[in-house]
C-alpha cells in the first residue's frame, strides 16, 4: 500500500500505451534490449538488428515512469557466430545494462505518436527520444555501403564476401568512424571508409588530413566535402605511406 501510494502521488512523468523502436548503431547484431523504470514497469524490444537496423520495426504497447531508467541489452558479432556455428560452438554474446537519463517530455495526446526511440551507439551509450514517425536513423551505414559498394566494385569487396558480410565490413569501419570523430554524415562516413579500407587506414594521420579534421569539427560533411578535394599528389602520398606520421586524436569531441 504505501509503494502503490508513493507511485499514485509521484511528480515523476508516466508515459503510457507506449511503442518501442530501437536504433542500431554498433558494428553488431542487437538481440534484445529491456528498459525499467524504478517503479517495476519495463517495455523491450530488439529482433536481431543487424548493425544500422531498427528503422520502422515496433514493440507495442508498454507503460514507463520517471526520468531515470536502466536498459539491459544483447548483442553478437555476426561473423564470430557464422564461424561459431560452423564448428558447433555456442554463439558468444555481450551482455551490456546501461544507465539512461530522459527529462521529462510534452506527449502529444493524438493516438499513434508516441514511439520512444532506443539509440544504441558504438560506444555503448544509449540515448532516448520521443519521436512521431517510424524514420529518422541517426547513423545510416546502409546508404554508406550502397555508395561504396556501387562507386567502387570489386575492389571495395576483392575477396568477394557474401553482400551481407561485406556490408558488416563497411559498418565496423564506419562505426570506428563515429567512435574517433563522431561523424554521422553519410558523406564524411563515406570517405571515411573509402579512406581506411582503399587508400591507407592509418590515413588520418597525414597532417593534411588532421588539418581538414581541425577545420571540419562539429560541422557535419565538410570532412568529407574535404576530402573529396584532396589533390592527387596528397592521395598518393598517404597511400604510400610517404609521410610523417602525426598520430590521430581518438575523438573530435
């Protein structure tokens, strides 16, 4: 009785009849994932999203309370557990519970929207939003490997990788990308990408390069808007290797 009463006169915000929509952002499969609040509620969702996955898919309907929530969550490398599975191992899996914070939000009182979205990102981080429509991946590596796929052929996939492993390839990158300088921007993660898996992975070390990293923080393409104006000569040198080494900052934040 006093629990019950303590819940029924909180200040904290209820958000009720709630969908769940999740949003992939680390190089790995998302098995599952459970949001609690402290007074006992929890909704989940999940379904094996492969990295960059989520858009659209829905967990309905759930009740959470509060402004403080802890998320457990699963995950699996996609190409280990083919390789498990091959020699009749068991899949290894990461276990991961998370601590979330979600000030206190205005719901629209139209039936349908509100869909809390559940951003999973490469460092592990999780970020939480209300949001009125199915779109709106922050970090998209499907349109990232289209590109590099269709721009470069064979030789962004030379030893012939079946597309879906091939495309696991491009989403380790570009999630390295995005744990170094934050990029979101299809166009700097397609360079970076093109960069690291083309032309040298250790490209940024180039002082041309950390000064275009310098120039383009915190405005979202201009890296790779740089990078595309590269001249020859500075490609060619990077590919070499034929340059001082000035080793590259871990984030630009």
């Amino acid at each position: 009785m006093f629990i019950a009463g303590c819940d029924a006169f909180s200040s904290d915000p209820t958000y009720g009849g709630l969908s769940v929509e999740g949003f992939n952002y680390t190089p790995y499969n998302l098995t599952e994932f459970v949001i609690r609040d402290k007074y006992g509620n929890r909704a989940s969702g999940g379904g094996d999203l492969p990295p960059s996955a989520g858009e659209g898919r829905l967990s309905c309907c759930y009740k959470l309370k509060g402004t403080d929530f802890t998320v457990e969550w699963e995950v699996y490398d996609a190409d280990e557990a083919i390789e498990s599975l091959a020699a009749h191992e068991k899949i290894k899996t990461i276990h991961k519970t998370t601590l979330v914070h979600l000030s206190p939000v205005k719901r629209s009182d139209r039936a349908g929207d509100d869909v809390l979205g559940v951003h999973f990102y490469p460092d592990y981080h999780i970020e939480l939003e209300f949001r009125h429509d199915l779109s709106g991946t922050r970090i998209d590596y499907t349109e990232v490997d289209q590109w590099f796929q269709d721009k470069y052929g064979k030789a962004a996939n030379p030893d012939d990788l079946d597309w879906a492993a091939a495309y696991r390839r491009t989403a380790r990158v570009a999630a390295q990308g995005w744990l170094k300088y934050h990029f979101s921007d299809p166009v700097d993660l397609e360079q970076y990408v093109y960069y690291t898996l083309l032309i040298n992975s250790k490209f940024d070390d180039h002082p041309a390069v950390q000064q275009i990293l310098r120039n383009s923080r915190g405005k979202p393409g201009a890296f790779g808007a740089a990078m595309q104006g590269l001249d020859d000569s500075t490609v060619k040198q990077i590919k070499a290797q034929k340059f001082d080494h000035a080793p590259s900052k871990e984030s630009n934040g």
